[in-house]
C-alpha cells in the first residue's frame, strides 16, 4: 500500500532484466506502459572456449540487488511507491556450498544460442 505522501499511479510492475552482458531493473505503470524509472549494470564475462559465456552468481545477483535499489531510490526522489517486481533468468547458474555457507564451486554458463 502507498504511503499517503507518495504518489499513486499504480499499481506499478518492476522488471529484473538479467541477461549475458547486464542486469537492469525497470518500473511501469501498469495502465499506460510508461518507463517510470530504471537503473542498469553491466556484468563482467569470462570466455573460457568459444560460443561460452561464464560469469559469478555472486556478481549477478548483487547486481540485481543494487539496480532494484538504486530504481527505487530514483523513485522515491519522485515521490512514487512500487508495489510489484517480477524476473526473468536467461542463464544457468550451477553452484555448491556447504551447510555452513562455505562456497565449495559455482559458475554461471549463458551459451551463445542467436
């Protein structure tokens, strides 16, 4: 719900946008499509053998952290409210870890399919 000194133009919808090269987060109003705001990172890509895209989860998902912060403090400098994000994942993320947290081996492999 809004908050009474936050504009309501909802409901609004936030879009996690992760692919090979970025991660992006981008915020609409739901009844006119308009782009209320939007914060976009690029990823760092490791080429291990031709047509192979490698990255850190860690990195991609810290992306994702920081674009959907940095969107939703543009929108509170407009003093507007979100209230609905949906994802979409274009990669497979493989990763292992111990019950304690320790990271044992992870990588993220995006393959070339245009």
């Amino acid at each position: 719900m809004a908050a009474a000194n936050k504009a309501v133009l909802g409901p609004l919808v936030g879009a996690v946008d992760q692919g090979t090269s970025s991660t992006r987060f981008l915020v609409f109003n739901s009844k006119t499509a308009e782009l209320l705001s939007h914060h976009h990172v690029e990823l760092k890509q490791e080429f291990p053998k031709e047509g192979w895209v490698e990255q850190d989860p860690k990195e991609i998902l810290n992306s994702v952290y920081e674009c959907i912060e940095k969107t939703c403090e543009k929108l509170g400098q407009l003093n507007i409210d979100i209230s609905n994000i949906k994802g979409r994942v274009g990669c497979s993320v493989l990763a292992f870890w111990t019950y304690s947290g320790a990271i044992l081996f992870f990588s993220c492999h995006c393959e070339d399919d245009t």
